[in-house]
C-alpha cells in the first residue's frame, strides 16, 4: 500500500525547491529593495555629475590664418568664455596632406570681455597650408 500523500499535490516538490508564499514574497522584496537602490544611486550620480548645475559654456571658432613663411603660420580664432575664466587652447599646422606641421598649447588668461578674438604665431617644421585651433579646455 502507497503512502498516503499530502492533502495538495506537488507541495512537497514546491516547499523543497524553494517555491513557497514566503519565498515568493521575499523574492519581491529583494527585487524592489534592489530597484530602490539603483534609483538613489542613479539619483546620487546625476547630482554630483552636476546635471542640476549649468556648466560653464565656452566656443572656439577658427576664423582665419596666415601663412607668414616656410616655417611660420598665424592662427586667429573667435573664443567665447564667462568673464574672469582661464582656459587653454591647443593651436595646430597643417600640411598639404593633412599632417600635423605645427602645434602649440596657448594660455588664455582670464578677462572682463566674455568674447574675444585672437591671434598665435605657430613655427612649422614645413610648409603649413593652414592652420586651425585643435581644441579648448577651462583650467
């Protein structure tokens, strides 16, 4: 004679594979537990990524330049900065295919005009066919 079974089917399977009320209800607490965790450290990370703060806006657009010599180019660009904020620019050369002849980082002291044009003198190490600010940065 079998022996006698318990009074729902498969509860026996459910309660040794962990499948029972009280694993269920605590599988949904650590599922909300870990969302609410990712929702205050995403929170916490957009703070202090200072997306709640405007950042400081600056551009820098070549305007024009100079060939001056074999061995010497001029570069003159238009940079748009807040009043009183260092910055730097990377000034470069270029030759005929694009090489990179020329290059040289510039400190542009901080001053009361927020938009200012100027002017770099660049030595090359051949003839430049233009020249062109690389790139700007806040210091």
């Amino acid at each position: 004679m079998p022996a006698a079974s318990s009074s729902i089917p498969g509860s026996d399977l459910d309660a040794r594979y962990g499948r029972s009320p009280q694993a269920n209800r605590n599988n949904r607490i650590v599922v909300v537990t870990v969302a609410i965790a990712f929702v205050a450290v995403f929170t916490a990370w957009l703070v202090w990524g200072g997306l709640l703060e405007a950042p400081a806006k600056f551009e820098a657009k070549d305007t024009g330049y100079e060939i001056t010599d074999e061995s010497t180019v001029s570069v003159t660009w238009q940079f748009n900065v807040p009043v009183d904020t260092d910055a730097r620019c990377a000034v470069q050369a270029l030759n005929s295919t694009f090489a990179i002849v020329g290059w040289k980082v510039v400190d542009v002291p901080a001053s009361d005009q927020r938009n200012r044009s100027l002017t770099e003198t660049i030595r090359t190490t051949e003839l430049a066919v233009s020249g062109l600010i690389y790139r700007c940065w806040l210091t």
